[in-house]
C-alpha cells in the first residue's frame, strides 16, 4: 500500500474513532439524564422550568439584564423581574468579571512573565516572589483578602481623594467615562457598521487584505469625521463627583466586584507568567544570537523576534487558565457578588427548584468555556498558519 492510501486509511479511522466517542459521550449524557429524571419522577417530583417566568422578589442593584416586553432591550432590575431576569443579570455580572479578567491577567502576566527572564536581578527576583506568593496560596483567601484587608479598609466617599478623576472609596470605586451624545441616537449601530464594512473591505481584497483594510479604514474615518461635522462629537467624558454618601457619574464598581476582579487577575497572572516564562525560554537561543548580530538590544530583540514566536508556543496553554479564570468567577459567591452561580442559589432555596437552576447555570458556564476555547483555537490556528508560511 502507498503511502496516500495509508493515510486515507488512517484518516477515516480518526473520523470513526471521533464518531464513537462523540457516541459514547452522548450516550453516557443521555443515560445519566434518564436516570436523574426517573429518579425524581419515582419522588413525584417531576422537573419543571416554570419558575423562570416567577416574579424574582430579588433586590439586585448591580449589572443589567433583559426586557422583552417592548423589543429586546438592556433594563435596571426590579424586584418584580422574572426568575429568568435575574439570572440572565447573574450571567452578564459573570461575563463582565472574566473578560476583564481575561484582558487584565493577560497584560499583567506578559509583565511579570518578562520581569522573570529579565537579567535585571531586583526585576527577576521581585516576579519571582510574586508568582511563588500568589501560586502558592489558595484562591479563596486571596479574595478575602482583597475584599476584607484592601477594598473594606479605603476611606468612606466623603474622605476619598480623586486621581485623575477617579475615585476610591469602600463604598465603590468610581472611574471616568464616556457617555453618547443625544444627537447620535444610532451610534452603536454605526459601530457595527463600520466593522462590518472593515471586515467586507479586507475579505474584498484578497491578494493584499491589508491595502483593502486600509483602504476601508480611510472611507469609514471620512465618513465619522463628516458625521461628527454635521452632529457634533459622538463621545462625552463623564467624571464622577462625589458627595457626601453617593458619587454620580462615570462609571462605578461596587466593592464586591472590585475584589473578585482583583482577586482574579492578580492569582491567574501569576500562572500566565510562568507559561510566558516557559515560552520566552523555549525559543531557540539561536534566535537571540542572531538578533545580537543584528544590532538589536535585548528590548528589541524580545519585542521583535521572541515574543511573536512565543506566542505560538503559548497559546494552547493559555487557554486552560482563561477557563479557569472563567470558572473561578462562581467564588464570587464568598463575598456576596451577584453573580450568575450565587443568583442561582438563591433562586433554589426560594423556588426549590435546585435541580433545574443547576443544569441551566452548568449549561451556561458551558457555552462560556466553549466560546473561550473556539476564540482561542481560530487565533491559535491562524498563528500556526502565519508561522508555516
């Protein structure tokens, strides 16, 4: 047998050992759900969704969620929203703690991961402390911490200090933002549509997708600048100012959703480092001599030759922290976040319905770790295919 013949033998053996286990697993799904479901039929307790559409009871100040009795749109929650709404708010509290998460752990790792490869010895030696201190300490104390010891403990609003129009305090901390004019009613459908149109530009040009990417982006800047010409500037700065109890403007976090968010940064960056550490010295040391030859400095050569080809050594495992940052996002229960699981909790113990509210919030949690992985695998993949060319 040829060699093509041997491998379109092996290849139809993977896609029949990928059906089987894609068998089994829906097998062993739908095994395990029959037997829950007789189990609790044998107890007259049939699984029922109806108390999604129940009036919540729920005091939740913080996130936003759904309403669909007038079109779909983005609502405050009351106490009178639906047992569905207050989880869908629990569902963008968790989507809002890990992608900013996923952003500031990313950026802070890259620092830390560098500072351990650095030859500056105070650099190496402070990461290294860094990353063995938070590895080495469980999760949920170090949110305690950030919580008790560091959020609780700044000074009450009517004593805080602005920096640079941000406010800390132990009531929340309070940053600058932007809000959209009056006169620009449809400005976030005008953002869409000029991605949209970069993207059409760049798929247009096929031969040098990035003159048709630059070519897009001068016809959508014109068009911005005529609109602002004609309707003023689209973006106003919002500052907060504080007052004695509130602050007002810009935009706010609460104190529980400051500690998870620092809790989860600082703890997963820690891990991100070592795998930007690993990376960095997985590059062949060929690499430095040659960009040592080539008159760059080590700044130079880490920015330009290094990193990018570290970066597709480090992806994959990248990806298993973002999950796990996505994950640890349910710990907010401990500080009395809002998130997606302790909403769940509390909607069980009112409605009794523990069975129900679990698979959704599973399934939830599911999706999100399953669009993180597919995120991650296209840039994965788009980098390996940038590499073999």
């Amino acid at each position: 047998m040829n060699s093509t013949g041997r491998r379109q033998r092996y290849s139809l053996l993977d896609h029949i050992l990928q059906v089987a286990v894609a068998a089994a697993a829906i097998a062993v799904v739908v095994g395990l759900g029959s037997s829950i479901y007789y189990g609790l039929a044998a107890h007259k307790i049939p699984i029922n969704f109806g108390f999604l559409s129940q009036s919540s009871g729920l005091h939740l100040t913080e996130g936003t969620t759904l309403d669909w009795s007038h079109g779909l749109t983005l609502k405050s929650f009351v106490s009178s929203d639906s047992n569905l709404q207050a989880l869908i708010l629990g569902l963008y509290n968790t989507l809002k703690v890990a992608l900013l998460g996923i952003l500031l752990s990313t950026l802070l790792g890259l620092l830390v991961g560098a500072g351990r490869v650095s030859l500056n010895w105070m650099v190496n030696h402070v990461s290294l402390c860094f990353v063995e201190l938070i590895r080495n300490t469980p999760l949920l104390i170090q949110l305690f911490f950030w919580y008790f010891a560091v959020v609780l403990q700044l000074p009450p609003l009517r004593a805080a200090s602005s920096w640079y129009g941000t406010i800390a305090s132990r009531q929340g901390i309070y940053t600058p933002g932007v809000v959209v004019a009056g006169a620009w009613p449809y400005f976030w459908w005008a953002v869409l549509a000029s991605l949209v149109a970069l993207g059409a530009a760049a798929r247009i040009a096929k031969k040098s997708p990035a003159k048709g990417l630059a070519a897009g982006a001068m016809v959508v800047a014109i068009g911005w600048i005529v609109a602002a010409a004609l309707l003023g500037a689209p973006l106003h700065a919002d500052i907060p100012i504080a007052s004695r109890f509130r602050a007002s403007g810009g935009l706010a976090f609460s104190p529980e959703f400051a500690a998870i968010l620092l809790a989860l940064v600082v703890y997963t960056s820690a891990f991100i480092s070592e795998i930007v550490r690993g990376s960095i010295e997985a590059v062949s040391k060929g690499q430095w001599m040659a960009s040592y030859a080539l008159g760059l400095t080590r700044r130079q050569a880490m920015i330009s030759i290094i990193l990018p080809q570290a970066f597709r050594i480090l992806v994959p495992p990248l990806v298993n922290q973002y999950l796990n940052l996505a994950k640890n996002t349910s710990l907010a229960i401990a500080i009395g976040f809002p998130d997606l699981f302790n909403i769940y909790g509390t909607i069980a113990n009112q409605t009794g319905r523990s069975m129900e509210g679990i698979l959704i919030v599973m399934l939830a949690y599911l999706m999100i770790n399953w669009l993180i992985s597919l995120i991650m695998n296209i840039y994965n993949r788009r980098l390996l295919a940038r590499g073999a060319r």
